[in-house]
C-alpha cells in the first residue's frame, strides 16, 4: 500500500499499488507504464464537432505518447528476451499542455480549436452529466489537482523500436476523421 495519502495524484499511486503486487508475486515481471497517453484527447470530439472551444479541467503538461507508440514498444517486451524485472516509461517526443493538443487537432481539421479550462466543480458537474462514475471523476480531478509539472521525456520508443517516438501532431492528423 501506497502511504502518500490524498495529496497525490490517484492515476500513479494506482498503478504503484499493481505494479507492487504483480512483483511480488509473479516469477518474472517487466513494468511498461505510459505517460499521458493522446488518445484520451478522443473524448472531446463530440465538443469538437458542436463548435470551436474545448472545455475540461486543467493538468500538468506532459510528455503525451501515442497508443501505437505504446503498443510497439509493449510488443517488442513480449516478444524479446532480456526485459524481466525492468522498467519502462514511454513518452511522447516532447511536452505538451491541452491547450497545445487541442490546437493539433484543430490544425489536422482545418479550423481553429481552442482550449478553456473549467473551475474543478463545473468539470465535476460536466463529467457527472456525462455519465461518468462518481469514483473516476474523483480519480480524474485529483489529477488535475495534484499531478505535478513535467518535463520528463524518454527514449524508450526510439530505443526498443528504432523509430522515433510521434508527435501529439502526428496522432491528431491520423486520428483527424473521429472529431469530424
């Protein structure tokens, strides 16, 4: 169990938690953990497709990762030997806020998008509207609230793959048609 309490970031001390647990009990084990990952830019396409403005909460910026990128690298751990009992952090080439993603995908769809952030309580009332459980909105504002700035940036993608890690830039172009 994770003792930083309540003033940190859910997302990470989750993951900690299961990462502690598959280590302690598995033979072999290798942890592939991703940075903010661009594909979560894809619940905004409804506000997208209704006019120019995203709203959401604010967070951090940081190095967000395409899920391809993700997934080539988590393919290359399981199907070459000599990564058990390692880590992996996969990032993006570089750090981005929201207001920077939003741009990408306005300029993948030929428009101007902007981004405004929402007081902490208008995200709750807006995600709740939405659907979402009472347990992940929680999760998702306290990372808003308490995840810290980032500048963090790893060559992971490039060094188990051979390629470069895309750009935020790159995955809006190929993800343009979802917020059509």
């Amino acid at each position: 169990m994770n003792d930083q309490g309540p003033q940190s970031d859910l997302i990470p001390l989750l993951h900690a938690e299961m990462e502690a647990m598959v280590e302690a009990h598995a033979w072999e084990w290798t942890v592939l953990r991703a940075d903010t990952l661009a594909s979560n830019a894809l619940s905004w396409a409804g506000q997208i497709r209704a006019g120019a403005v995203v709203r959401g909460f604010e967070v951090a910026p940081s190095a967000v990762v395409h899920e391809g990128d993700v997934a080539a690298v988590a393919a290359r751990l399981l199907t070459r030997s000599g990564h058990a009992g390692r880590r992996y952090l996969v990032t993006g080439p570089r750090v981005v806020g929201r207001a920077e993603q939003v741009e990408a995908i306005g300029a993948a769809l030929g428009r101007e998008l902007r981004f405004e952030a929402q007081p902490r309580d208008v995200a709750r009332e807006s995600m709740t509207a939405a659907g979402l459980p009472a347990h992940l909105i929680e999760v998702l504002l306290s990372m808003a609230e308490f995840r810290p700035p980032s500048d963090l940036v790893t060559s992971v993608v490039a060094d188990l793959t051979g390629r470069p890690a895309r750009d935020v830039r790159e995955w809006a172009v190929e993800h343009a048609a979802e917020s059509r």
